[in-house]
C-alpha cells in the first residue's frame, strides 16, 4: 500500500522556500518594468482564469492584453486585462474571482508536487506556485466588478430572510 502521509518539516520547507521567492521577487517592486517581467507568469495565469471562465459563461471577451503599460491617475502599471461585452451581474462575480478559485488550489498543488521532486527542480515547481499565489489575489479593478454581484445576492439573502421572519411567524388558516 503506497504512503500517502506527508512529512511536515518537508511541506514547511516547500513553503518556506516558496516565500522567500515571493520576498525576493517583491523586491524588485521599485523598478516597475523588471516587476512586470517577473510577474508575467502570473499575470498570465491571473488573465487567463478571467478569459477561461468568462468564455465558459458566454461572457464574451473582446479585449486580451499582457503588455505593462502606464495609465494615468494609477499608481504603477497595470499588467494586464481581460475586457468583456457581455458581463452581466450575474456573471461579473464568478468572473471577476476566477483567479482565487482557480490560482489558489493550482499553487498548492505545484507545492504538493514539488514535494516528490529534488535538487533544481524543486525551485521550478516553487516557483510556478509562486506564480500561482501571486497570480490569485483578484485586483481591485476585479473586486469593484464583483461587488455589483455580493450586493445583489445581499439584498436578495436580506429579502429571503425577512420573508422568512415575517411568513414563519404566521399561524396556519385552515
């Protein structure tokens, strides 16, 4: 019967051979560009979620860029963006997340894979889930889309809720 426990002091070591990339690499954050560059996989990874998923919900992308570029009133470059023409509430919230639910088990997975790996090919595999965690987060472009979503789901729970309270308290007619 194969093994399928895990050594802790090995994962630990993957992760913490995983953050001192990311320090490293955050690092270079003064110098715009060579940032950029380093995070191009995980640009990548972070748009190409958007476009996956906004493609499975008919979303209809139009728009698909990896280039850094400057845009006035934001402070450093934006990296990358996915443009849709069909992004309806309903499916701003699961394509604006992508990268979270899709990025985050990716970049555990690689750690978990590393683990079976020795010598330099564990940097490569620590470092695409690096690239996979960093690529996760959604931006703040992402979030201010999702939130249209979370506030119509609100009010509809907040609706369902009072129609509970104020229905359940009501004694059945025969």
């Amino acid at each position: 019967m194969p093994e399928l426990l895990i050594d802790p002091i090995l994962l630990m070591t993957r992760l913490v051979l995983v953050a001192s990339m990311f320090i490293l690499v955050r690092s270079f954050a003064r110098w715009p560009y060579v940032h950029a560059l380093l995070c191009l996989p995980a640009t990548m990874f972070h748009e190409l979620a958007h476009l996956l998923v906004g493609i499975l919900l008919r979303a209809q992308p139009v728009g698909f860029s990896l280039l850094p570029k400057r845009v006035p009133g934001v402070n450093g470059l934006v990296t990358g963006h996915v443009s849709f023409a069909n992004l309806t509430w309903w499916r701003a919230l699961p394509v604006a997340t992508a990268p979270l639910y899709l990025l985050l088990p990716a970049g555990l997975w690689l750690v978990m894979a590393s683990l079976h790996v020795d010598d330099a090919g564990k940097l490569l595999w620590c470092f695409g889930a690096l690239q996979c965690f960093m690529g996760a987060w959604p931006s703040s472009e992402d979030w201010r889309l999702a939130r249209t979503t979370i506030y119509v789901l609100l009010a509809i729970a907040i609706a369902l809720l009072l129609g509970l309270a104020y229905f359940g308290t009501l004694p059945l007619q025969p």
